[in-house]
C-alpha cells in the first residue's frame, strides 16, 4: 500500500511540474512577433452572441495597436457595435498606436471616436506623446 501511495504521489509531482512548465501560445506568439491579428478578427466575426463578439473586436483591436497593426485595429473598431464599447476601445487603440510610433494610425482611430469631447481629449493626449 506505501509503495502504490508513493508512486501515486511521484506521478502527481510530476504532472505538476509538467502542467507549470506549458507555454500560451499566445504568449509565444505574441513575444516573437508572430500573432496571427487577422486570424483572431476572421473568428471573432463567427462569434454569433452580440457581446461576446463585441469583445473579442475590443481585445483584437487592442492587441493589434499594441503591435502597430493600425489597419486590423480599424478593422476591428468598425466592427463593434456598442457605440459606448466602441470609442472607449478607440480611445486606448489610438494611445497604444501612439505609444508605439504609429501618429498617422492613431489619429484614424482616434478619429473614430463619435463623441467630440473624448475625440478631442485623445487627440490632445497623442499630440503631447
């Protein structure tokens, strides 16, 4: 019976170890510069719940400015559907494009923001990046 327990928790042990050791491949992709943006936007227009997709286009097009990838950002902008959703996530796509020398994207996006107030205000904010 001890010897059964033992390997039963030398087996456990090592599945532990094995399951810490197992890599995203988001995450791998991602630190190589290899995500697939446009992949991850085509499923996301397959997502058939309305504010599940809305999400997915949220975190593709954050994503994607946060790579430089303005075009797949604009891309996945004019793909939400909740206005309110919609310019908070043009709002950070433009400062994240901004953020990484991308001024000319990050204007279009930022100029995707319906309302006049938060356009004007993430316009100022790339102007003094």
């Amino acid at each position: 019976m001890r010897k059964h327990v033992l390997s039963t928790v030398g087996l456990l042990v090592m599945v532990v170890l094995a399951a810490g050791s197992v890599e995203d491949p988001n995450d791998t992709a991602r630190q190589s510069g290899k995500v697939d943006h446009q992949s991850r936007l085509n499923a996301a227009t397959h997502i058939s719940d309305v504010n599940n997709r809305n999400r997915a286009f949220v975190d593709v097009a954050l994503d994607a400015a946060r790579d430089g990838e303005g075009e797949i950002a604009k891309q996945a902008l004019s793909s939400i559907t909740d206005a309110g959703q919609k310019m908070r996530a043009a709002r950070d796509a433009a400062e994240a494009l901004a953020d990484v020398g991308q001024g000319e994207s990050a204007i279009e996006v930022a100029n995707m923001i319906s309302d006049p107030a938060m356009r004007d205000d993430t316009l100022r904010d790339i102007s003094q990046d």
